[in-house]
C-alpha cells in the first residue's frame, strides 16, 4: 500500500511538471506569435505611410516628366497592388514590386534639374526617403521577432508539441530578387 502511494505520488508529480512545462511554453509562444504579429502591425504602419505619400509624388513628377508615363504608370500600378494584397506573403511580394517601381522613378528623377530644384518635389522625396528607412528598420524588427518565435518552436523539447498547440512557422521579410541590382530605365 505504502509504495503504491509513492509510484502515484512521483507519477503526479512528472505529470505535473509536464503539464507546467507545456503550460509556460505555450504562453512563451504566445507571446512570441504576438510579438511577430505587432512587429508585422509595424511594417504595415510604415508601408501604409509610403503609399499615401506615393499619390502625391507621383503627381509632382507628372508636371516635370510627361513623357516618362511608363515608369509612372508602373508605380500606380504597384501601389494598386500593394492597397489590394491580403496575404503577408502577398503583401511583401507587392511591397518588393512597389520597391523596385520606386527605384526606377528615382532614377528618371535625375534627369530633370528642374524638378530636384523644386522645393514641394524635394519635400516629398525626403519624406519618402525617411519612410523607406522606418521601413527598412521595422523590417529587421519584425525578422528579429520572427526569428526568435521560429527558433522557438524549431528547439527541443518545443519542436515536439508545437505543431499540435497550432504553432507553426511565419516567413521572413526578404529582398526581391535582383534587389542587389540598380534599376535600369531606358529612355
């Protein structure tokens, strides 16, 4: 009798500590899924910003540059992309795309002195440089939070029941391909 209350007591007290066990991990990831998710609410914040910015730039140009209607039109169309993606997966790839639009207007931009001379022109571009670069530091942000939850359900003893409690993997933010190369505009 005595040792059939010790073998129940030591089997309570595993099950107890595997319970307390899975119960603080799964609050761990919790917290990390949330963090990846406010992370992602950042780089949406900042991505929002550049497209409202986007509009008026674009009109500024249009005065300057007539017959770079390509390049302009490319740049709508990327942000119509962007406003419509629903996914994180789409949202980054229409954000890749807008990048890269951008990149290519940039450099239409340098063949019109006029246009870096005028001062609502150059108030814009700053406007937009600076939000590229909150994008560019919410980004790493959000990979940094990323990085920390997938290492977590990818580590021993995690690895084993996060899948089952619904955790699984989120995708990095990662440059467009080619993003190494500048853009090339033909005239």
């Amino acid at each position: 009798m005595k040792k059939s209350l010790i073998v129940i007591g030591v089997i309570a007290l595993i099950v107890l500590i595997f319970f307390l066990s899975i119960r603080g991990t799964y609050n761990r990831l919790v917290g990390l899924d949330e963090g990846v998710k406010t992370a992602w609410a950042q780089v949406e914040n900042q991505l929002q910003r550049r497209l409202d910015l986007i509009p008026n730039y674009v009109e500024t140009v249009k005065g300057y540059a007539k017959q770079e209607r390509e390049v302009l039109i490319q740049v709508t169309e990327a942000r119509a992309k962007v406003a419509g993606a629903t996914s994180v997966e789409g949202k980054i790839g229409a954000n890749n795309e807008l990048s890269s639009a951008l990149a290519r207007l940039l450099v239409v931009v340098e063949r019109y002195p006029d246009l870096k001379s005028n001062q609502n022109f150059m108030r814009l571009q700053d406007e937009l440089a600076g939000t590229e670069n909150r994008i560019a530091v919410e980004r790493r942000r959000y990979n940094e939070a990323v990085r920390l939850y997938n290492t977590k359900i990818r580590s021993f003893p995690t690895v084993l029941y996060a899948g089952m409690l619904g955790f699984g993997r989120a995708d990095l933010f990662q440059a467009p391909e080619g993003a190494k190369e500048p853009p090339k505009v033909t005239f």
